[in-house]
C-alpha cells in the first residue's frame, strides 16, 4: 500500500505520496516510474522567511552595539595610556612661601638641585605670574595675590630613557630648602589606571550581555523554525536520519544568518570609527581638536580595533551556529 515517503539530499528534503516508504536518507533522487511528477525540493529549514530576517535584524544591532563597545573601550584605555605615560615623565617641585625666606633664592636653589640629579631632562620654573595665572580657573582673573601664600612651582621633566632617583630628590630638597616637596604624581597615575580598568571591566560586561541576548534570540529562533517545520523534522527523524545531519542543516542556516547579521553590524560600526577619523582630522589645529585628544588621544582605533570588529563579527556568527545546534540536539533529543 502507497505510503508517504521522505528523504533528503544536499540540505534538501522531497516528499512524494506515490511510494512506499523508504529509509535511506541518502538515497540519489530519481524520477519516478511510469513519468509521473518529479519529487519537489525544498530546503529543510526555509532560506527566506520573515523571522530570518528579523534575527538578521537583531544580530546587526547586537554586533553595532558590541563593535562600539570595543571600540571605546580601546580608544579610551589608549588615551588612559598616554596620560599615565605623560604624567610619568614629569614630576613637579612645590615651594611653599616660609617667613624670612626669598622665594625667588628658594625657587633658584630647588632647579639647580634637580638638574644635578642624573636622568633629569629639563628643569623649568614657574615665575610669579605663571604660577598666579594657574588659578583664574578657579578665582577668576583681576584679582591680587601678591598678599596670598600661592605655592612656587618647578616643572621637572626625565629624559626619555632616564630613571632619576625621585625619592632621594624628594629627601635632599626637604632638607635644603624648607617648605619644598616632591610631587610625583602617583596619586594622579593610580586613578587614571582604575580609570582604565574600569572601562575595560564596564566594557566585557556590556559585550557579555551582549552575547547573552544574541544567544538567547538565535534559541528562540531556532525554536520557532523547528516549529514551523515540526513534521518535516519529525518524519526525518523517525525514517532514520541523524541527529547530526538535522542540526546541521539548521546550523548551516542560521550561521549564514550570523554571518549575514554580524557583517551589517559591523560595517556599520567601521563607518562610525570612519568618520570620526576624518572629523578629528577635519577639526586639526582648533581648540576641538585639544579637547578630543584631551578625551580620547588620537580619534582612530588603529588596525587593532578594526581586526578586533572582524574577530567580533566572526565570534558572533560562530556563536549563532553553535547555539542553534545545541537547541535542535536538545529538541531532538527530547523527542526520542
């Protein structure tokens, strides 16, 4: 008695009521005998659907988002980098008006003590002035200071491949010239360095959810691609095929959605990075252009953060087909 058969070839499943049923999965399609119709292909899991493109849609948003995330993170820890290698090459002498002193003698004694020191670049002090003119941020400008004790400053910066002895400079000025000190600006390192830390921790988090929701969408997805096909996938399953063979399919599937999804992202991301290039170099030489290299150094994320948006887009994909697999063979499995 005639029996709906069904069998697979190349990704594709043929179902035709005119023979018995046959188990062999790999059997080569064949017209059938006496002319009748030839068996009709189509694709286990559907290539176009509405609920494809809408994953697309997710993936792409998810690897934007991802793609900006690294992408900050790398321009920020960057620019941490520099003000720590900045701040590192300079270390400041403060000279506190004492009564019965001369400043100006103080100021003079405390440079020619740092440029003996071995490793010291350039000395540079601070006049009056300079030093004065240091806090109108704070009390405006106009205004007296001749009567205030505002601090003498020495700028002491090492040379590039100097190591001075910063502790026994502190030690000698203290015993020399009273109310001198050394400020080597560990304080201000320590902080850009938690700084950068915590950008990078805020950053893996951020990717972590990242992940977390890709993952969880590609599983409803697939879920509701294995529903829409339930009796395709049954009879597959029941005639013999594999487990393997049917999770591939949809990995195959839903790694060309990943591929698809995590490529528009990241171009996107690219375009982004792009531009803000060429606006840091269309803002070059305005006042801008200092408060961005203030924020964020140099407004590019090299070829480093380019490769790293590949390796995303990858990483995405990969992980949209591993997912999908992993929620078929659990699917499957619960059908046994």
């Amino acid at each position: 008695m005639p029996a709906a058969w069904c069998c697979t070839r190349d990704g594709y499943t043929t179902m035709n009521d005119a023979r018995p049923v046959d188990t062999h999965i790999s059997e080569a399609l064949a017209p059938p005998p006496g002319g009748g119709p030839r068996p009709v292909e189509t694709p286990i899991v559907p290539v176009d659907s509405t609920a494809g493109r809408a994953l697309v849609a997710v993936i792409a948003i998810m690897t934007f988002l991802a793609s900006l995330t690294v992408g900050a993170v790398m321009l920020v820890s960057g620019a941490a980098g520099e003000w720590q290698a900045e701040v590192a090459r300079e270390v400041t002498i403060q000279i506190r008006p004492t009564p019965g002193r001369d400043s100006d003698a103080d100021v003079a004694a405390a440079a020619a003590i740092a440029r003996g020191l071995p490793g010291v670049g350039e000395v540079r002090p601070y006049s009056k002035a300079e030093a004065a003119a240091l806090l109108e941020p704070w009390l405006g400008t106009g205004l007296l200071l001749n009567d205030l004790p505002v601090p003498r400053l020495i700028v002491v910066k090492i040379a590039g491949n100097g190591a001075p002895d910063l502790a026994a400079l502190g030690t000698t000025l203290a015993s020399r010239i009273p109310g001198a000190s050394l400020d080597d600006h560990r304080g201000w390192i320590g902080r850009m360095r938690g700084m950068a830390h915590s950008a990078v921790v805020l950053g893996l988090s951020v990717l972590g959810l990242v992940m977390a929701a890709t993952i969880l969408s590609v599983m409803f997805a697939t879920r509701g691609a294995m529903a829409s096909n339930r009796p395709v996938v049954e009879v597959l399953h029941f005639i013999g095929a594999r487990r393997s063979f049917i999770a591939g399919e949809f990995q195959r599937h839903f790694l060309i959605l990943g591929l698809k999804g995590g490529a528009i992202g990241g171009g996107a991301a690219v375009v982004v990075f792009a531009l803000a290039y060429f606006a840091g170099l269309w803002l070059k030489g305005t006042p801008g252009e200092e408060q961005i290299a203030t924020l964020f150094g140099t407004p590019s994320i090299g070829l480093s953060g380019y490769l790293a948006i590949f390796v995303q887009v990858v990483l995405i994909a990969w992980v949209t087909a591993l997912t999908s697999r992993l929620t078929v063979n659990h699917t499957l499995k619960a059908l046994e």
